[in-house]
C-alpha cells in the first residue's frame, strides 16, 4: 500500500514538473514575441518592472498592472501598445527547405535571400556596422546602384561620393557643379553606373559621367527649377529618362540625350502653385507617378493623359481628419511600395499613413504608424524588406523608427544620429542592409548582426516624448518665422560655423609654416653670422 502511494507521489510529482518545464518552454515562446518589455492585450498591460514569479515554487499568481481603457487606446495611438507580428521566418526551416529545393517554384536561393531579408527577426537584430565619413557637411542623398555594390551618397558641401561600401572606401569624390545643397543623386539604370543624376537646394538638375574604369569624368546642366529641386525619381525601364520635382510647382521629365527638359505640368490647387518636396514612380507602370508637397494631399498622374494639371490627376489621397484640421499638415515624402499596390505618406509634424493606390476619391488611409516627430527637416520615409514588410522612418529625436507593416506595431527602435536627426534611409535593394544619414557628417551602415532581440526599453519614454513636443508645438502662438525658415537658418549657421573652424585651421597650418620657415632662416642667418665674426661671436669669462 505505501509503495503505491509512493508511486502515485512520484508520478504526480514528475507530471507537475514536465507541466512546469512546459509552461517555461512557453513563456519563453511567447516573450520571444512580445512587444518590447510589455505584452499588450485588448483591456490588459504588464508592468516592465514587475519581478516573475517562482514557477518552482508553484505560485501561479501573476500581479498585473491594469491601465484604464483611455491609456490602453492612447498607446495603442501611439504605435507601443500594438501587438507584435510572430516570427514567421525559422533558419533552420527555411536552409533544410533550400537543400532540399521544396521552398518555392521560382529561384530557390532568391526565395531564400527574399524570405530572409523581409524577416522580423533581420530586422530585429540591426546594428550599426560602421560609418563611412567622407564629406564635410550633412548628408541628404542616399543611393544603391542595382546591383547594390556602390553607394551614391550628396552633401552640404557640393560633392558627391561613390562609395564601396562594403569596405567602406570612398571609389570617387568629385565636385557636382552645384551652387546649393545637394539633395538627390542617383544612378541612372541600365548605363553601367556610369551616369549620376542629382539636383539640389539651386534648383540644377544635372548629369555627372564615369568613365567604365570608374573615373569622374564631367557634369553638365540638364535643367533648372525656379526654386530648390529636393526629389528625383527614375524610370526602370527608360534609362535616359527621370523626373524632377521643385518648389516652383513643377514636374520635369528629363531625356539626358536632350538638350532641355520637357514640363509636363505644373501642381497647384485653387490657382496656388503647391511646392513639391517629394516625387516617386510606379515600379511597374512607370506611366504612373505621384508627388507630395506643401498640402495635405498625395496626388497620382498619368503621364499619358497629360494636357494640364487637371486632365492628367488620377487621383489623390489624404487622411480625412487633415481635410478639414487646424493642424497644418504637409507631405515630405512620399513612395510606392514595392508592386505599387500602396502608397506611403510621411506627413510634417504629424504620422505616417499609406493609402491603396487605387483607392476611389475621398477614401481614408489604409494604415497609421505613429510614435517619431517629423518637424525640423523634409524628412524621408521608405519601405523595408523585398515585399515591403516593414516601414521605417528617422525622427527628429535621432532614432531610426521600424513599423510592421500589417499590424502598425513598433518592432526595432535604434539611434541613427548623433546632431538628433535622421532624413535618409535607403535599404540595400538585395540583402537585409540598410544606409542612413542627417545631420551627421557621414554615412552609416547597419546590418542585423546583433546576437540579441531587442529589449527597447527606453521606447515608452520616447515615444511619449516626441508626442509631448509635438502637443506643445501645436498649442504655442504661431511664429513669425516659419520652422522651416528657422531650419534654413539654422543649417546656414552651421554651415558658417564648419567653414570658421576650416579657415582657423588652414590659419593655423600657414602660420606654422611662416614659423618654420623664419626659423630655418634665422638660424641660416646665425650660423653665417659666427662664421664671419669668428672668436667674437662667443663671449667667455676670464679664468
């Protein structure tokens, strides 16, 4: 009867800790899912500092923080409280079904790179690689060739570099002929990189040539904007041919081998003319093109319909709350995704939303990502991943932002600048690498090299941070000097500030110079003068 009773004991015992280990192996699952450091339901929020209770122990009280529905739905506003899409890319997986060739019918190892790059768990783990630091003022250009073996990146300082980034040498440096800030270069496809197209704060649009071997070889002038031209974009099936937006209103359609661009319209809503910040091509029908600007609206053309400005829009998009708001509200960039399906918006002092591209008049935007502050620059907002999986942005507290694309959720917050703002951002067009730039003197590189998820704990904090400003903002009496004057200024303080320090340096290189030479000379000087004078030159005591 006892040896029954303890076998009974043992047994009961041995399931307690296999339902123990259990309950382990699951929590760890889950909090390999989680959001940050709090996993958010629909009524229900942890608290970060809670401590775990004893599973060996056996106590299974679990003390919860419960937050009152108007904070559950204020940080699901602003993008932390969201849940966080599972992992649904696994290495191991995804290699055995590569060796084995079962994972797609297309390319096996294209399936695998793509399935890789787009991965939660890619994304998760960048890091900064390293910095490649080159040009003398702020970065605002950023660009990949196809093949993603150069990097084109345009500064303050009027050059552009053509990097190796992968040992972060720069190949050439050359001098872009502009008088302004560069604020686009690219590579124009098909041409064997060597033709670079950029323009800039003067409002050149102009054209730089390589020689094959790399060499720089000339630039010329293929038009001009009335006003600073601050976004290029490319035709991937017409190699000599790009457009051009500017301040001015207009859009360009540029042919290198002409001699001046063709307008195709100028952009204006009730006979004002709208400064265009931002232009961007249908990956697919490159007929199609949408830009955005200084209102609240993403407007799509056709080129093929073009006789005016009316005639050619096939639509356009913005968020109903903005039609009528008191906020004033602006486009810094806009972009496709990658089939052109979506839309991207990344509004000034406001969120990002995207918009189905072929979505009727008047419909409201598909989804909202919230939580970075888009105020002190024109700031840029790309998609990430092979089949745009995931949205990123900078933001004017310096970080680097990653939404999941589907579920709005925040799922990598890194630090991207040290002077506070990030403005570009251009993924690697074939493997999980990305580069970036603002107010930093250089280029960075990062790549998911990292060992550990990130635990982000300071996101909660910034977030709600970069909210507050932008509350006060909104509430202070509106200035008599714009912020984006304010920014101009600022930039040209620097500007003048960078350009002292060199001169005091070169300065100081000259009179040191002048000292060494006037050193060597006197001592010339001296050693002819003993020379001449013989015993006189020396005075000795007498002994």
């Amino acid at each position: 009867m006892d040896e029954s009773r303890q076998e009974q004991h043992e047994s009961s015992s041995t399931e307690s800790e296999t339902h123990q280990e259990s309950g382990e192996s699951m929590n760890f699952e889950d909090s390999q899912d989680s959001v940050w450091t709090t996993q958010s339901t629909s009524n229900t929020v942890f608290n970060s500092h809670q401590q775990i209770p004893d599973l060996e122990n056996g106590d299974s009280d679990v003390a919860l923080s419960v937050e009152s529905n108007e904070n559950i739905e204020q940080e699901g506003f602003f993008g932390i409280g969201k849940q966080k899409p599972k992992h649904k890319w696994h290495a191991l997986k995804a290699l055995t079904e590569r060796n084995l060739g079962t994972s797609s019918h297309k390319n096996i190892d294209n399936a695998f790179n793509d399935k890789c790059y787009g991965s939660l768990r890619f994304v998760e783990r960048l890091e900064l690689a390293f910095k490649m630091d080159c040009h003398n003022g702020c970065v605002n250009a950023l660009h990949f060739n196809s093949s993603g073996s150069r990097l084109a990146s345009g500064s303050d300082d009027l050059s552009i570099i053509i990097w190796d980034w992968a040992r972060a040498e720069p190949v050439v440096n050359y001098d872009s002929g502009h008088r302004g800030n560069v604020f686009q270069a690219k590579f124009l496809p098909l041409c064997g990189d060597t033709h670079i197209v950029s323009c800039a704060r003067d409002g050149h649009i102009r054209l730089a040539e390589l020689s094959p071997s790399g060499a720089f070889h000339s630039t010329r002038r293929l038009g001009l904007h009335r006003g600073p031209a601050h976004k290029l974009a490319l035709l991937p099936d017409t190699p000599h041919v790009f457009l051009t937006a500017g301040e001015d209103g207009v859009v360009f359609e540029v042919d290198v081998r002409q001699s001046k661009p063709n307008k195709l319209l100028t952009v204006k809503h009730c006979e004002r003319k709208i400064a265009l910040y931002s232009i961007s091509t249908h990956p697919i029908n490159t007929e199609e093109f949408c830009v955005g600007g200084r209102d609240q609206f993403v407007r799509i053309y056709d080129r093929r319909h073009i006789t005016d400005s009316e005639s050619a829009l096939v639509r356009k998009s913005c968020p109903r709350h903005l039609l009528d708001s008191s906020v004033r509200a602006h486009v810094t960039s806009a972009v496709y995704n990658f089939n052109g399906s979506e839309l991207l918006a990344s509004y000034n002092d406001e969120d990002i939303y995207s918009f189905t591209s072929n979505c009727v008049e008047g419909a409201d935007f598909l989804h909202r990502y919230s939580g970075h502050r888009n105020n002190a620059t024109v700031k840029g907002v790309n998609y990430y991943g092979p089949r745009s999986e995931f949205v990123v942005s900078g933001s004017d507290c310096g970080n680097i932002f990653f939404w999941d694309n589907c579920t709005e959720a925040v799922v990598q917050c890194i630090p991207g600048d040290e002077n506070g703002v990030v403005n570009c951002l251009e993924p690697h067009p074939s493997i999980p690498v990305l580069a970036t730039s603002g107010l930093d003197d250089d280029v960075k590189i990062w790549t998911p090299k990292c060992f550990e998820e990130p635990q982000l704990w300071d996101l909660k904090k910034t977030v709600k941070t970069n909210h507050r400003e932008r509350e006060e903002e909104r509430r202070r009496e509106p200035d008599t000097i714009s912020g984006e004057l304010l920014w101009v200024l600022w930039r040209h303080v620097r500007r003048t500030e960078r350009r002292r320090r060199q001169q005091q340096q070169q300065q100081r290189a000259s009179s040191q110079d002048r000292n060494d030479g006037n050193l060597t000379s006197s001592s010339d000087e001296s050693d002819v003068s003993e020379s001449d004078e013989g015993p006189r030159g020396v005075q000795c005591a007498p002994s």
